[in-house]
C-alpha cells in the first residue's frame, strides 16, 4: 500500500455505512480520484470543514491494490469556499464547477492546466471583496476554458463551416456543432452571439482569470457566452447538467 500526498480539490462526497464518506476529489498531480473517507461524520479531527466541495487541501490517501477506492486519511484546507459570504448564486457556480469536473474528467488521469484553471476561478468566485458581488465571471471563464480544454472549442475568430474571418456581431451558435459560425452558413436555430461576448471570448482565452476581476460583471454580461459554452460542454457529456439548470433558475 502506497501513502500519497497531493493538492486537491473536494468536488461530491456521499454518505456511505453509518459515518464513512465516499469522496470524489480532484488532485494536481494524479487526477480526479474517489476514496474512502473512514468515519468522516464522526471525526472533526482529521477533515473538519475540508469536505466541503470545491474546498482546496491537502489530501494523504493511500492507494490499496486491486481496489477502486482509495483510503482518505486526512485533509488540510488551503482555502474553503466558506471564507467567502455564502450567497445563493455563489454556492451553485461552485456546484456547477464540481459537476462539470465530476463528469468530465477520466479516473487518475493527471490534468494539470484544468487543475490551475479550477484554482484560478475559485480564487476569483471565492475572493472576499465587497466590490464583487456575484461570481459570474469566474462561471464564464470557467466554462470557456474548459470547452477548450476538452477540444471542443474550434477558433472563435472563423467561421467553423468555411474558415471565413468572422466580424464582432455577425457570429452565431447552434446547438447541433462546435464553434461559431458566419452569416452565410447560420441555420435557422441559431442564435447570435453579441459582440462584447465575441471581443471577451478572445480576450479571456489570452490573459488571466485575475485579470477580469476589477471589471463590472452583472447577472446578464455574458450570458449569451455561458449558454454556447454550456451547449458544447452537454453535447459532449450526453446528458443536461443538473446545477445548469439550478443556474438557469436564478438567470445565470
């Protein structure tokens, strides 16, 4: 049996037995993984407040031979989404995030840039600042990013059908292909894609995710965006993501 150390980030845990938990938790350097946390309802000791999802630790768990499941021996928080004030509209992008990764990412399968993507936007949706007050840019840049890491975001600057170089205001979408197509090969359930989110689609895939934190970002700004990206990520899931809708409820 090997003991290993990594970062990770708490995505579900379900209730299994009377006080043990199964954890799904995503970690910088061997992937998403799945693990036994012994006697979790009962100890504060070893996990306190860190299996709270989208909660970044220190994880020790051992891997056991022949097994599925890891052993979760401890967990060191690093930085708790609690630290921010819990609002309902911050609590279901986090929900969103752990969803998105939950579903997407292969078992033990180290994905470094989504790893440092999720950081990112925790530290952006999580931020204690009175100046920001819904996280919608950390949701929008968080489902921008990962379309692309997951291959299903084709250059945003051409028309996916001819190449054609797509002017701010004339892209569109559609639920049936990737990427953003021109006037002249839209079809008729397309939907138009409004130039501020094209110009910050661009933009977004160049710089930071800090670097957008100072900007105003009403419910609405981007909305347009999220639901393209959103169109994409679902398409290649196969199924409709339940915090999606959670989301959609409160206008994100």
């Amino acid at each position: 049996m090997s003991v290993l150390t990594s970062e990770a980030v708490v995505l579900r845990t379900w209730p299994v037995h009377e006080a043990d938990l199964i954890v799904s938790f995503f970690t910088r350097d061997y992937g998403r993984i799945r693990g036994v946390a012994k006697s979790a309802l009962k100890s504060r000791k070893r996990f306190g407040g860190a299996l709270e999802p989208m909660t970044l630790a220190r994880a020790w768990f051992a891997e056991r031979p022949g097994q599925e499941l890891v052993r979760l021996d401890q967990l060191e928080i690093l930085r708790s989404p609690l630290a921010a004030p819990v609002d309902h509209a911050r609590m279901a992008v986090l929900s969103f995030f752990a969803e998105v990764l939950d579903e997407a990412l292969p078992d033990h399968d180290p994905q470094e840039t989504v790893f440092r993507l999720l950081v990112a936007v925790l530290e952006q949706t999580t931020v204690a600042q009175s100046d920001i007050v819904q996280p919608w840019m950390a949701l929008t840049y968080f489902q921008l990013w990962m379309t692309r890491l997951m291959g299903l975001l084709p250059d945003i600057a051409h028309c996916t059908a001819c190449g054609a170089l797509l002017a701010a205001g004339e892209a569109t979408f559609n639920s049936l292909g990737d990427g953003l197509f021109c006037p002249l090969h839209r079809n008729g359930s397309a939907s138009p894609l409004s130039a501020d989110s094209w110009l910050m689609a661009q933009r977004m895939l160049r710089a930071p995710a800090s670097a957008f934190a100072a900007e105003p970002w009403p419910r609405r700004r981007g909305m347009d965006l999220r639901r393209f990206t959103l169109q994409s990520l679902e398409r290649h899931l196969e199924r409709k993501l339940r915090t999606a809708e959670a989301l959609g409820r409160i206008g994100g």
